[in-house]
C-alpha cells in the first residue's frame, strides 16, 4: 500500500521523505488554506520536492470551470492530479480532463456507488473519506471494503485512496482490506513508526550495552 500524506506543509512533507515512505502529497483547499501562504508557492514547493502524485482540487462547481482549472494545475506539473468533487458536474469533468491525460482524483466520496460512478467517468483515483463516515456514526471501513469488492468484481483499475485518516488503526485496516493508497496526515504517519515494546527493548539494549567491555562505540 502507497503511503501518502494530506497535507500541504512542506516540512512535513520533507520530514516524511527523509523518512523513505512517502509516496505521494494530497491536499484541499483547507489544507492549504492552514499553511497561510500563496498557493502557487507552496504548491511550486511541493511539486519541487515530491516525485510521485500530488492532488491538487479544483473549486468551481460546474464541468466548465472544473476543466479550467484542471489544466491550471495541470501545467503546475508533470505529477500533478485533478482533484475533483463526486457531483453529476465534477464526473463530466473527470472524462475531459482523462481524455485529455490529465489525471483525476474524485474526492468528497462517501458511499461505494458514488466510487463506482467516479470509475465509471474514468477517474484514476477515488478518494473514500472514512473518518468523516465514522463522525457521522457511520462505519468507514466498511465503505473501503465495499470499494474494493466492486472494483475487483469488475477487475477496475481506479486507484482507491483511503481518505479523511484518523489513526493508525484506519492505516492498518486499509492494508488489511488491499486499499492502493492510504493519505493521512502527517500526525498519523508518525504514530506508525511507534510501540511501547519498541521503545523499551531500545531502552534495555542500551543498558545492557553499557555493560559491554572493549565497546567499539
Ligand atoms: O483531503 C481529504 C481528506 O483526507 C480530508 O480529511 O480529516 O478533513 O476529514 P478530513
């Protein structure tokens, strides 16, 4: 499973690639808008420094617009993908800008027919938000595995994306159900390096080192 983040903070998009595991940048108009900087500088920034896919989401609501600004962003960069909202207007968009080579990612996805629509529009990617299914008292997961059992009863090839991430436990699931892509934020991505077990075995080598003759180091 690809890891990326969701985010639209450069340092923690650095921090993540020294760490060898990031795979891809998602972002929203509220992520961005958090950094409090120029758009087409922090997105230049990003672009810069990531090598795989990086969304970037259009904002106007009908396929005109969203097909505008599609090819906005697109001449951002070569890695740049479409994010577009899961709405009649939003999937129009989706089959111009693809025919076009430009690839899209349907956001804003909360039930697996919708993600079975934005496939059919011929999107690359479909992003599935889970945590805010589960702040609804809905099960996220749920919607995930549903996802992947359509797209593998018809063998599609749209990416799916495991969005709106909470907590490792939602990264774990996502692996466990064979999702293609997980995106959370940059919190999440730390927490999984972590276990108490690990840090105390650390702990004891260390003692027990200490008591090591001759130590090279
Ligand atoms: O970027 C899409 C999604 O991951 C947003 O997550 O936490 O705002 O529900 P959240």
């Amino acid at each position: 499973m690809k890891f990326f983040l969701d985010t639209a903070d450069v340092e923690q998009i650095k921090r993540a690639l020294e760490w060898g595991i990031l795979d891809g940048v998602t972002t929203n108009p509220t992520l961005i808008s958090k950094t409090g900087r120029p758009f087409k500088e922090v997105v230049k920034e990003i672009l810069e420094i990531v090598d795989g896919p990086v969304s970037l989401e259009t904002v106007s609501l009908d396929a005109k617009g969203m097909i505008e600004e599609g090819r906005t962003l697109a001449k951002m960069g070569d890695n740049v993908v479409v994010k577009i909202p899961m709405t009649p207007e939003g999937m129009k968009a989706v089959r111009v800008l693809e025919a076009e080579g430009i690839p899209t990612n349907v956001t804003l996805v909360f039930s697996p027919v919708q993600a079975l629509i934005a496939a059919k529009a011929g999107a690359s990617y479909v992003s599935p938000f889970v945590g805010r299914v589960d702040d609804v008292s809905g099960e996220g997961m749920k919607l995930i595995r549903e996802v992947k059992e359509i797209f593998m009863n018809y063998e599609i090839d749209t990416e799916i994306i495991v969005a709106s991430v909470r907590h490792p436990m939602h990264v774990l699931e996502a692996a466990l159900i064979g999702a293609d892509i997980c995106t959370m934020p940059f919190a999440v991505m730390e927490k999984l390096f972590k276990h108490p077990l690990t840090d105390k075995g650390i702990e004891l080598f260390l003692k027990d080192w200490e008591k090591v003759p001759d130590r090279p180091f």
